[in-house]
C-alpha cells in the first residue's frame, strides 16, 4: 500500500511506499519522469506542434534555451512511435506516394560530382493514404521508386479488403489490388493536371501530399532519421479529433500510458549535472 507524501516541484502528488519507502508519482516511469515544468507547459508545446510551428519559432515565442524544443520533440516522438499501427482505411481509399530529398550531406552524387536525377536514393518516398470518412496515414516507405515490396510493406496493412483503391496507375499499387481483392479505379496524373479540385478524382490525396509539403517544409533542415517521427506528429494533426485540444488530451493521455523515459543528458550524450532534467 502506498501513502501520499506531499507534492514534487511542479505540484504533482507524491506517494511513498509503506513497505519499501520509496517515493513516486502518476508520471514515474512515463516521459514526464524527472520533469521540472508542469504537464500543462507540454500541453501548450504539443498545440504548436500540431500547429504547424516549427521548432525554432516555439524556441522563439516560448524564450526557451535552444537545447529545448529539439528535446521536447523527441520525446513527443518517442510517446507517438506506433500511433498509426492501427489505422485502417476503408470504404473508398486514395492513396499516393510524395518524396521528400535526402540531407545535402548524405545526397549520392554520379562520378562526375553531378546529384543523381529523377526519383534516385536521394529522395525519400512517403506513402500517404485516406478514406472517405478522413483517416489518413503517412509512412516511410524507403527511398526511390516504390516497388511491389516496399508499397504492400507500407500500405498492406492499412487498408481494408474490398475497398476501392483510388489512384494513379503507379505500377506497384497492383499488388494491393491483387492481394486485398481491392476494386481498382485508375486515374492518369498526366491528364489530371489543371483540373479544378473539386473535380479531381485524386484531389483528396492530393491535399494531403500539400499538406505533408507545408508540414515537413515548416520544419526544414530536420534530421531525416527522425521522418517517421514528424509524419506520426502531422498523423495527430490530420486526423480526429478535430478539436486541437482534444488531440492535446489524447496525445498527453497516450504519454502517461508510454513506458518509456528520455532524459536530457542520454539525448543531448552529455555528462549527468544538476541541470540535466527538463528545462
């Protein structure tokens, strides 16, 4: 049995162990572990996240040390690792593939020193998807073209059988219909140019690689390694609930719910100090 034992620097009930002694909170254990500021500072960091900001404008805006916001992120990153695991989209499903490039350092180059040109390894493929009742998904789906392996890798899973797979004859989006027994609409992207959106068949995956544009392009100069991680974030921003401070209480729900802690001196690989925790 435990016994409450006052409260912790940001307020936070403290309880003790009557049997071992030791003390907890309902955030031991979870992201918040260790944390000086309130959870309602996270909350606030989690509204401009899916808000479209990008980190150095929350640096800015919040006045915080530069060290912060990269930190928060990877700690909202590591509470939404898995968040789309379960989406499925049903009934009517668009879906496409958009490229995001390499970082300069790591872009391959010809043995002329020229970059290799067209959809090569230095463009990123990301698989987007969304149903008629607006769930969506965005996923890594590796780097280049997309191919039979790499497209049910990414999609196979998120998409119910039977559906009606609407998209732009790409060659490796066969496999789904084939192994989902998918009603196949196709549609020439080519022809499709110009078209006014509400008559575009393709437009509601179309807004959606914008949006992955405007979100990722916010954020410029990110570390590609953590992709993934900013495509489960726009995941939140995207789909329900639309209410942003009901996204708030679902992702800080998810957070006490994650086993996981991150400290600042194991993610900045610094020596332990007094000032290590959150800031």
């Amino acid at each position: 049995s435990v016994a409450k034992a006052g409260f912790n620097r940001t307020g936070v009930q403290r309880y003790r162990c009557k049997a071992c002694k030791k003390v907890s909170t309902p955030v031991t254990g979870t992201i918040f572990d260790n944390a000086k500021l309130p959870v309602t500072a996270w909350a606030d960091f989690i509204l401009q996240a899916i808000s479209f900001e990008s980190i150095s404008s929350m640096t800015r805006e919040d006045r915080r040390a530069d060290t912060t916001p990269p930190y928060w992120m990877a700690k909202l990153f590591t509470v939404l690792d898995g968040i789309q695991d379960d989406t499925v989209l049903a009934g009517r499903v668009w879906i496409d593939e958009k490229y995001w490039p390499v970082a300069a350092k790591d872009a391959a180059r010809r043995a002329d020193g020229r970059l290799l040109r067209g959809l090569s390894r230095n463009q990123i493929c990301i698989a987007i998807g969304i149903d008629e009742s607006g769930r969506s998904i965005f996923l890594c789906e590796g780097f280049g073209k997309p191919n039979i392996g790499r497209t049910w890798a990414a999609f196979g899973s998120h998409i119910a059988p039977r559906s009606i797979l609407v998209h732009d004859m790409e060659h490796a989006h066969t496999v789904l219909v084939s192994r989902l027994s998918l009603i196949d609409e196709q549609h020439n992207a080519k022809t499709l140019k110009g078209l006014p959106d509400d008559i575009n068949p393709l437009e509601p995956v179309n807004r959606l690689c914008y949006m992955a544009d405007r979100f990722l392009g916010s954020h410029s100069g990110f570390n590609r390694t953590d992709l993934q991680g900013y495509l489960n974030l726009l995941h939140v921003a995207m789909n329900p609930p639309e209410n942003k401070l009901e996204k708030v209480a679902m992702v800080l729900d998810r957070a006490m719910r994650c086993p996981n802690t991150l400290r600042f001196r194991d993610f900045y690989n610094v020596k332990p100090s007094s000032k290590d925790c959150d800031k």
